[in-house]
C-alpha cells in the first residue's frame, strides 16, 4: 500500500494560453474603435444641434471636442495598444 497523491492535471499548454490571450487583445482593441466610432457619430450630432440640452456655439464646441477625443480613440489608442502588447509577451 503506497499512498501517493493523486495527480493534478496538467498546466494548459503554452500555445492555448498564448491563443486565448491574443483573442482578448484583439476584443479590446476592436472595443475601443467601436467606442471611438460612436463618439465622432455622437460629435457630429452635437454639431448638427440635435440635443436640447446643448445648443448653439456650446454644441459646436462641445461636438469638435467629442469629434477629436473619438478620433483620439479610433486612431491613437489602437496604436498604443499594439505597442503595449508587442513589448510583455504572456506570462
């Protein structure tokens, strides 16, 4: 009678986690390009004065900020993104 302790299964193999982490990656990134999208379309019915609750040279302002910022997010952040990624490898 020999005890020995049951055996644990195996670590996922290193390619699965390599997988399943790129596919997380790209859900972000494709997340934060949806988001910019819906901010320019918001900036750009701002600018239109379609709100009742900002109107005139307030909604124009308010509108080119929402523009730039969702551009900022379609363009940029990606891009950023990417960097981050390529410099930590998974762990």
């Amino acid at each position: 009678m020999t005890d020995t302790p049951p055996t644990s299964p195996p670590p996922p193999s290193p390619p699965i986690y390599a997988e399943k982490v790129a596919r997380q990656r790209h859900f972000a990134i494709g997340l934060f390009r949806l988001s910019g999208a819906f901010l320019v379309m918001f900036g750009f019915v701002a600018i239109m004065q379609r709100f009742s609750w900002v109107q005139g040279n307030k909604a124009k302002a308010f509108g080119a900020i929402m523009v730039v910022t969702g551009l900022f997010q379609f363009v940029i952040v990606p891009r950023l993104l990417l960097a981050l990624f390529r410099q930590r490898p998974p762990q």
